[in-house]
C-alpha cells in the first residue's frame, strides 16, 4: 500500500464525507419509516464501511489475494450463520422441546430473554 | 548470525511483508468473531420484536458522539502512516498519540454511558438485550484498549526512528476497529 501519493487533504476530505454519512444515518431514522431506516442507518453503514475499507485501509490498491482472503471470511461467516440461523428462527417443532415453561407466555413467543 | 530487524520486516510471503500478512490475517478471523456476534443479535432482534423498546434506553447522543470520535482517530492513524512513510518521526508520534487522544475519548465517554445505564438498572443481567448489548460493546471497547497500547508501544519506537513499518499495520487494526464501530452504532443505538 503507498499513501505518500496523496496529500493529507485527500484523507480529510474522505474524513468529512464519512461525517456526511454519519449525520444522515442520525437524521433518517428520525422519520420513523421502515424502509428509510433500514437505507440510512443500515445501508449507509455498509458505505462507510467500504469508504474506511478502500481509502484509510488502501484496500483498493493493495494484493488482490487480501480482498479475496477477507470475502473468503465473510463467506465462512455466512456459512455459520445459515447453519444456526435454523435454529434460532425456530421455537417449536418435532425437535423442539421447552425446558422452562411458564403460562404467561405464549408458546409461539419464545420470549427467552429474561434473566435466567 | 545475528538478527538486526525482526523476521517480519526482513521477509515477504504473497509479495508483502509478513508482518502486514499476518495483520490482514488477524482482520480476517476478527471478521468471524465480530460478525458471528452481531449476526447473532440481528437474527435475535428480528424475531424479538420487543427488543426495539429496551434498544430506546441507548443514548443515542453517545452513541454518535463515540462515532465522530473513531472516524476522526481513524483520519488521524492515517496521517500517521502518511507521516511514517516519510520517515518524520515527530510528526508519526504526534499523529500517533492524536489516535490514541480519539481512543481514550472514546473509552471515557463509553464508560460515562455505561455508569448511567448501570445506575437506571439496565445491567447486563437485566435482558438478553443487554447482554448483547454489553458483550458486543465490551468486547469492542477490549479491542480499543488492545490497539492503544500497541500503539503508544510503537510511538517511542517511532520516536527512535525505528520500526516505521508497524505504523502501518497498527493502522489497519485501527480502522478495524472503527469498521466494527461503524456496524454496531445502527445495530444498538439507531434501530429502535
């Protein structure tokens, strides 16, 4: 990676884009419509994301195999996540069994988060 | 034979120094580790639809204040590399200790958050909420401290005008760091 090419005004100027970003993440939830939220606050976080990834960590001029080993990782985590998620999406079935019954709640809420 | 620069500077394995592999390699398995946890709470949060109402508690004032803190730090870390590759010592340390400056901002006001969602009640016991919540923050705010002490370490190295190359890759580990900071700022504070 080789940042003596640009000037420190080059990265402040990367610095106030992603502030940009941050404000807008703040402000768009504040309409309180769904798909806006999930745009500002979570999509948005993805662009800072690569902004911080491609400019600060000169992903975009570094070995290609990095990008690919990080991606592989990503992957691996959405392999773990698939195989769990099965199982956490679930509260009832032919494997399932409630350990903790309690009558005041529903048994298709599994409401599983108070303290134990 | 003697050894004058470690073995990681002196080396290179896929056309770069071993050093900033194995770095990249760190990144990449914290990848799992983080992304494993915060996968987690979202498959929770979408099939928990009362955990919006605990997720209002978050100060979402911190939370963005905290935000502003990591970028500006991570703006900082990179004139730092700018300035090592230079070789200016005096200018890599100031940058250096600037970062570290953005870094204890950050733990002081996360640790001010924390003392008065301890005080309301909301502790980590109280909800599988908080227990994310706190687990998910706290194992990023370990992260934070790791990286601060590396780099003040590696500041007076720099200021013997030695080892300018870890610049470098303590800065990637840094915006790691700020990355991590990027996804859990919508995840806890902003989606309520």
């Amino acid at each position: 990676m080789s940042s003596e090419s640009h000037s420190p005004i080059y990265y402040v100027k990367i610095w106030a884009l992603l502030l940009v970003l941050l404000i807008i993440s703040i402000i768009g939830p504040e309409f309180g419509i769904r798909w806006v939220t999930m745009v500002t606050a979570f999509g948005i976080a993805f662009v800072k994301a690569y902004i911080v990834g491609a400019y600060f960590m000169h992903l975009k001029s570094e070995k290609r195999i990095i990008t690919y080993m990080l991606l592989g990782m990503v992957a691996l985590l959405l392999v773990f996540v698939a195989g769990t998620m099965v199982d956490i999406m679930s509260s009832k079935g032919s494997g399932w069994e409630r350990l903790r019954l309690d009558k005041t709640i529903p048994a298709d809420d599994h409401h599983d988060d108070e303290p134990h | 034979m003697g050894l004058t620069q470690p073995i990681a500077t002196t080396r290179s394995a896929a056309g770069m120094d071993t050093g900033k592999l194995a770095l990249w390699w760190i990144i990449g398995s914290e990848i799992v580790i983080f992304g494993g946890l915060l996968m987690c709470y979202i498959m929770h949060r979408i099939f928990h639809g009362h955990w919006a109402a605990e997720a209002a508690h978050t100060n979402v004032v911190c939370g963005a204040l905290n935000t502003f803190v990591l970028l500006t730090s991570s703006l900082f870390i990179v004139l730092a590399h700018q300035a090592a590759e230079q070789k200016n010592r005096i200018k890599t340390f100031t940058y250096i200790w600037l970062t570290i400056g953005g870094g204890l901002t950050f733990l002081a006001i996360k640790s001010y958050e924390w003392t008065i969602e301890i005080m309301h009640g909301y502790t980590m016991g109280k909800s599988l909420f908080w227990s994310f919540y706190y687990t998910a923050a706290g194992l990023h705010g370990l992260h934070v401290i790791g990286g601060l002490a590396v780099m003040a370490w590696i500041s007076f190295d720099v200021l013997k005008g030695k080892y300018f190359n870890r610049v470098e890759l303590i800065g990637l580990y840094w915006h790691f760091v700020d990355i991590v900071w990027i996804f859990l700022f919508p995840l806890l504070y902003i989606a309520k």
